[in-house]
C-alpha cells in the first residue's frame, strides 16, 4: 500500500502552495480477488489541490484538507465490480470545492459503496455521485456541512437500494438530490434560514425503507420533491416537515401508489402537492396562521387530508388560511378537511364517480366552498365549537349524490345545490340528518333541480330562516 502523505511534506518543504496528486496504488495479495487501491492524502493551509484516481479493486480513498480556504479534492474511483468502493473528504475553510465520483460498469453484483463528505466554513461547493449498474445494491452519500452559503449535490444513477444523506446548518445553503434507479430512502436535515432543498427522483419504489424526507428548521426556507415512475405497487414516498415562517413546500409526483406528506409549524407557509397517477395519498397538515395549502390529484383512488390545527399550549385558533383541494377523474377519491381556527378559507373540488368529501371545522367566519361533479358523490360538513358567521355552499351535478351535515352556532348561511337524478340532502348517509342547525339567525337554502329529489332540514333556535326549491 502507497501512501501520499510524504509527498506533501517535500512539496510544503519546498514552499509550494498546490499539490497534484494522482494515486493509483495496487496491492497484490494471493489472489486478483483481493487487490486493494489504498490513498491518504493531507493537506494544510489554502489554495492546495488533490486530484486521486482509482482503478481497480477494492479502492478505498481519504482526503483531509485542514485549515484552509480555497482548496480542491478530486477523486475518481472506476471499477469493473471488483469490490467495494469507499471515499471520505473532509474540508475545514471557506471557498473549498470538492468533486467525488464512483463508477462501477460490468455485471452487476457489487456492493456497500459509500462517499463522506465534510465541510466546515462558508462558500463551500461540493458534488457526490455513484453510477451503479442495476444489479448493483447498497450505493450510499453522506454529506454534511456546516456554515453560509454552501452547495451540496448528491447523484445517484442506477442500482438499488440506495441511501442519500445531507446534514447542512447554516443560512442561504443549497442541497440537491437525484436519483435515477430504484429502491432509495433520501434524508435532508437543514437548520437555518433562506436555505433551498431540492429532491428529485425517477423510478420505482423510492421510499419503500423510511421514505424520502426534508426536515428544515428555521425561516424563509424552500422544499420540492419530484418524483417519476410506474408500475402498479411501486410506492414513492415523500415526506417534508418545516418549522419556521414564510417557509415554501412542493411536492409533485407522477406515476402509481405514491404518498405524498407535508408538515409546517409557523405563519404564512405555503404548501402544494400534485399527483398524477393511481392510488395516490396526500396529506397536508399545518399549525400556524395565514397559510395556504393546496392539493391537486389527477387519476384514480385519490385519498387527500388535510388539516389546519391548534397551536401553542394554549390551543390557540389557526386564523387566515386557505385551503384547496382538487380531485379530477377516477373513482373511489376521498377529500378529508380539519380545521381549527376562524376567517379560513376551504375549496374543494371532485370530478369524477365515487368521490366523498368530509369537512369539520372549529370556529368562525370561515368560508367554505364544495363542489362535486360526477355519479354517486356523497358529502359530509360539521361546523362545531362556537362555529358563528360562516358561510358555506355546496353543489353537486350528477347522479345518486348526497349531502348532508350539522352546523352549531349562530349567523351561518348555507347553500345547498343539486343538479342531477336522486339526489339527497337527508335522510341517509349515516343520518347526520340533512341540514341539521343549532343555533340562531342561520340561513339555509336548498335548492334541487330535476326529479327524484329529497330534503330534510332541522333548525334549532331562533331567527333562522329555510328556503328549499325543488323542480
């Protein structure tokens, strides 16, 4: 085994500032089977450069740069799947660059190949990336790195059961992943503020081992997950948890059985998510005010919850946030709303056959619009908990709809439209019963066009008014 460490001492002994290094050390035991490329390089001070290519097997490669600024480390490791392949670059500066790239070709079979990366200080930019043939399991990146304005890139092509890893603390840092193969489980855990998290995937069953998460802690903060694939029970799944204000979550997948989950704690966030596929699940929930979700799934059996909840010990309202959600085509959707909180806004909408929808909501002067458009749509309101001055309508176009719901407080008007053959307002549907109202000074209006058409409503109290229609 060559080590390089006495090559840097002749040259700092010679006062020069830059290192080249090019490693390709090969050890012969009794067999090919066990050949090893073995490299050390360490580097004080700044403006130094590392370059080490490896061919070979089982390579294995260390860089330490300490204590300086504006340094390089390149490695470059190729192998024709003769063991394993390990990489490890720790910079401790600013303005360092490090660059580290596995490439595994030949018949697959290969296993456990990892790259470590460490970087201490501000301005720091560095890249990860493992091409593995798809026979080839286990590709793992770990990145970390600690200070502003740093870049994190992490690229996995090919292989299976691949694992990302990026722990970043700092502000107006930038991490991205990709992954083009199969199998992974991702992590992005940032701390800070005004940092970008990118997660980009394509294939099948990411996230089936602990899924593909961003954790972001702090303000002005920004998450996308993109995920790309097919094939009917292969799940993608994707989740981004964000504690902070004024904090961005994206998600957006296309293709089967993929799971979509978003989380922020704080004020004025904002969260979306896309799915165009089959069998798709979103969930959206968040605590805080002035926030806006929104979810829109195109495909078939859609399930979408989400919830605007209390926060502080004090379980204090979540106010002025807005709420949309959108299924379009298939069957079987299910739309789940919870919110906690006054002057919010909900939208959702269904197109399509089978589509359900459930709304609760714990406070006052919220505005609140259903719309279904399709056969055999069923629909379910309860405003509860002092519920005062909300204003909700709901319409239904189609056949065999219901709809049905109970409100508690006063001042509320509710509109309720039905177009379309057998429609329902009560009694059925678990009997809610209908339009069901306790309070004073609600306004209900029923309105049903075309045959078949039935309505129950019950008002409790006083100063409420009821005005039905049918044709």
């Amino acid at each position: 085994m060559l080590k390089l460490n006495y090559f840097s001492k002749f040259l700092e002994g010679l006062k020069m500032r830059k290192l080249f290094v090019i490693a390709v050390a090969i050890l012969f035991a009794t067999t090919f089977t066990f050949a090893q490329n073995t490299s050390t390089v360490t580097q004080s001070s700044s403006t130094n450069t590392a370059n080490v290519n490896q061919t070979g097997s089982n390579q294995s490669s260390i860089v330490l740069q300490n204590t300086g600024n504006t340094n390089k480390a390149t490695i470059n490791q190729l192998t024709d799947n003769g063991g394993t392949q390990t990489s490890n670059v720790t910079q401790s500066g600013s303005n360092n660059v490090a660059k580290v790239d596995e490439s595994q070709v030949g018949g697959g079979g290969n296993t456990a190949n990892s790259v470590f990366l460490e970087q201490l200080g501000n301005n720091n930019h560095s890249t990860q990336s493992v091409y593995a043939p798809g026979s080839n399991g286990g590709q793992n990146l770990y990145g970390f790195q600690t200070g502003n304005n740093n870049e994190l890139h992490q690229t996995i092509s090919h292989g299976y059961t691949n694992s990302f890893k990026a722990d970043v603390t700092g502000n107006s840092n930038y991490v991205n992943q990709i992954g083009s193969a199969s199998h992974s489980h991702g992590y992005i855990d940032i701390t800070g503020d005004n940092n970008q998290a990118r997660q980009s995937f394509s294939g099948s069953n990411h996230g089936y081992s602990g899924g593909i998460h961003t954790y972001q802690v702090g303000d002005w903060n920004s998450a996308s997950q993109t995920f790309s694939g097919s094939g009917l029970g292969h799940v993608q799944k994707g989740t981004i948890t964000q504690t902070g204000n004024h904090n961005t979550a994206n998600q957006n997948s296309n293709g089967p059985d993929n799971e979509l989950y978003a989380t922020q704690t704080g004020n004025t966030n904002y969260a979306s998510q896309l799915a165009d596929g089959t069998n798709n699940t979103s969930t959206i929930t968040v605590t805080g005010n002035s926030n806006n979700t929104t979810t829109n799934q195109v495909g078939d059996n859609h399930e979408a919850s989400t919830t605007i909840d209390y926060y502080g010990d004090a379980h204090t309202n979540a106010n002025n946030n807005r709420v949309s959600v959108s299924q379009t085509g298939g069957n079987g959707s299910f739309s789940s709303n919870l919110v906690k909180g006054a002057s919010n806004t909900v939208r959702i909408t269904q197109t399509g056959s089978s589509h359900r929808e459930y709304l609760q909501i714990f406070g006052s002067s919220n505005d609140v619009n259903i719309a279904a458009d399709g056969t055999n749509n069923r629909g379910f309101w309860l405003l509860n908990g002092g519920a005062d001055h909300n204003n909700l309508n709901v319409s239904m176009n189609g056949m065999n709809n219901k709809a049905t719901g109970l409100i508690r407080g006063d001042n509320n008007i509710v509109k309720v439209t039905q177009t379309g053959d057998a429609n329902l307002v009560g009694t059925d549907y678990n009997s809610k019963d209908g339009v069901a109202i306790t309070g004073n000074s609600n306004n209900v209006n029923v309105r049903q066009l075309t045959s078949g058409n039935s309505s129950l409503n019950t008002i409790t109290g006083s100063g409420n008014i009821v005005h039905v229609l049918q044709n």
